[in-house]
C-alpha cells in the first residue's frame, strides 16, 4: 500500500466511527497509524498451524480499529484479537473514546459481569449480583472466568501450596480464591505485567488485564488463536520446590488466630490456629522449637491420666511442636480432633492447627526455627 492510499484509508476510517476534525500532521499520522512489535507479536507468536488465521486477524485488526493509547502496551495483542468479536468490541469500546481503549482504566464489578455474559453467555454459572460499582478485583476476575470454563478446581492436589511456588505474593491471594486462581493458573491462562510472578490478587483489574484474561480464556475454548506473551505464566516452571524449603521462623498472631511461617524473609503459608484461652494465655515473646514429636501421648495436667499416641482422642493430635517451658508445663503447635475450635481462644496455652496443617509444617521445621508470638 503505498503511503497516499494509506492516509486515505486511516482518514475514512475516522469517517466511518464519527465526525472527527482531522487535525494531525502526516508525520503524527504515521507515527501513529505504524504496525511495530507489539502488533506484529499476534501473528508471530502463533503455532504453524494458525499462521493464515493469525494473519487474517492481525490485517483485519490492523484495518479496522485504531487505538493511540495502545501502542507499545503489553496488552495490544489481546486487546485487538478480541476486537473481531463483535459484542465484546462494542461494550470494550467506551463511547465518545473513538480512537483510546483505556487500557488502565479499572473495571467495576458490575462491568466485569456483563463481559463475561457477553464473552461466554454461560447461564449455569453464578452471576456478579452485589457491589456492582465496585472496582472487581483481579482475584474476582480469575475465579470467575474459571467458573465460565468450567475448570475443576480441585484438578490441583495442593493448590495453595503450587501457587505459592508459581508467585512471589501467593500468600496474598484470598482463601476462597486458592482453587480456582490455582486451576486457571495451571492452565496457563494468567498474565501479569510487569512481573509475571507478581499477581497481585487484591488489586483492582484493569481494562486491559481483563481483556487479556478474556483473551486467553476464548483461546482456551479454541475460539481465538492461541497467542503468547512474556508476560503470561509458564505453569509448568516453578519458582522453587517447595519440599526444599525449611521454615526458618514462625510468626503467631493471637488477635488473628494465625500464624505465618517464613523462610528467610519470604512467607510461606499462613494457617488458622486456635490460641490459649482466657487465664491460659499463650506465651507472649521470642522463643525456639525445643522438641518434634511425631505421635505424642498426652497427660491431662489435672489427674495425670494419659491418653496414648495415635488415639484418636488425643487431643495433642499426632504431631506435636513445643517451643516454650518453664520445666513442668509446655506450649506448643499440635493437632486437635476438636476442628470446630481452630480459629478460637480456645487451648491450654498451646496452639492448636488442623491436623493436616500441623504435619506439613512438622516436616519443615527444625530446631534451629524460631517462634515470634504477638498479642
């Protein structure tokens, strides 16, 4: 195409989305109406296979929509491959914004839903109802979109503890949100910009990490070309491997019922506990693991009556962490067969987790980790 034929075109093409004054010179024109490689990444990022459709899309894309805010963005890709649904390119496209996607403009809740109506219309799943005004969150966005794919989230064995080896902030991601951002993660669905193993659940989602979202997710249903980028999660590349890691500290808060276990200065995994109740409160301080024992037996402290290792009874559980004596009594982590009071002021002074909890934390510390209880 030769440059006059060129220029004709990108001003019929402001004709066409409205009455537009075309003020800007040839050189901005050119500067803006440029295919660099951002663009160029849909088409060249895809698989053998979808190299004709890949570049169907990227000259149809190219042709027809124009967004200035949009070059050199890192979610131009995604953003112009869902620009050929048409739906979904008119309720992305702000009215009265003719030639600007707002890529970093936060999405509402409420927003969020209609999208995915649009993207998916999948009347089986639950809808956004409530809070509709408020910015989504992109924990929000993630389990949601999982829900409209019909990803099963219990497809990972131990989902929080393969996110916490996928990005540097797992801890951060909502309970609730654990299994699905886990399945989506596995899935190789979730980009994140700049850093890919930054997710930040708790943020508010963008127009264009949704959009990016989106995009994966169609691809995922095969209704677009699957498309790369640096910034989409390798699922199958771990930051480290969790069995090689030994908890180094232990931190309790006795307000929260928690306690947060680090290695280094990198936290780990936070678990509910149940704490010392009233006139049995849990040692306050800086202490150390002193003991592990795996299948203690137990001795009530008022009649001396005990209750052996591995009866399901025994209410240290089968795992006991002790890290505070005066040299008769003791506080420690342990299991209890009383689940409801987890998350409770509810012990002797000791710290009880659920059963499964307190055995992947006996097997990663030692005698070296220490204990920080906080009011």
């Amino acid at each position: 195409m030769n440059m006059s034929k060129k220029y004709y075109n990108l001003i019929k093409l402001f004709s066409l989305l409205g009455s537009v004054a075309i003020t800007v010179s040839l050189s901005m024109l050119s500067s803006v109406y440029r295919v660099d490689s951002d663009s160029a990444a849909l088409s060249a990022n895809l698989p053998q296979e979808n190299s004709s459709k890949a570049k169907l899309l990227n000259d149809a894309v190219s042709k027809k929509f124009l967004f200035v805010d949009l070059q050199g963005h890192w979610t131009r890709s995604f953003v112009e491959g869902l620009m050929l649904n048409g739906e979904l390119s008119e309720a992305l496209i702000t009215s009265g914004s003719i030639n600007q996607f707002q890529p970093d403009r936060l999405v509402s809740r409420g927003e969020l839903a209609r999208l995915l109506d649009i993207a998916f219309n999948n009347p089986k799943t639950s809808k956004i109802t409530t809070r509709l005004s408020t910015p989504a969150t992109k924990a929000e966005a993630l389990v949601a979109i999982a829900r409209e794919l019909d990803l099963n989230p219990k497809s990972v064995k131990e989902p929080q503890t393969y996110l916490l080896s996928m990005y540097r902030d797992a801890i951060q991601i909502p309970a609730y949100a654990i299994p699905a951002i886990a399945t989506i993660t596995k899935q190789g669905l979730v980009s994140n910009f700049p850093d890919p193993r930054v997710i930040s659940p708790t943020s508010a989602i963008t127009k264009g990490e949704l959009a990016a979202l989106l995009y994966q997710a169609l691809a995922h249903q095969k209704r677009l070309p699957a498309l790369r980028s640096p910034y989409t999660i390798d699922p199958n590349r771990q930051i480290w491997g969790r069995d090689l890691r030994q908890i180094t500290r232990l931190e309790v808060s006795i307000s929260k019922r928690k306690v947060t276990a680090f290695h280094g200065e990198v936290a780990i995994k936070t678990y509910p506990v149940a704490v010392g109740r009233a006139g049995w409160s849990t040692p306050i301080g800086n202490h150390r693991v002193l003991q592990t024992i795996e299948y203690p037996a137990w001795e009530n402290p008022f009649t001396g009556d005990v209750i052996p290792s591995k009866d399901p009874e025994n209410p240290l559980g089968d795992r006991w962490i002790g890290f505070w004596t005066n040299g008769k009594e003791w506080s420690g982590f342990h299991g209890t067969p009383n689940r409801a009071s987890v998350g409770q002021a509810a012990s002797h002074g000791c710290i009880r987790m659920y059963n499964e909890d307190i055995r992947e934390l006996y097997s990663q510390v030692t005698t070296a980790t220490t204990v920080r209880v906080s009011p």
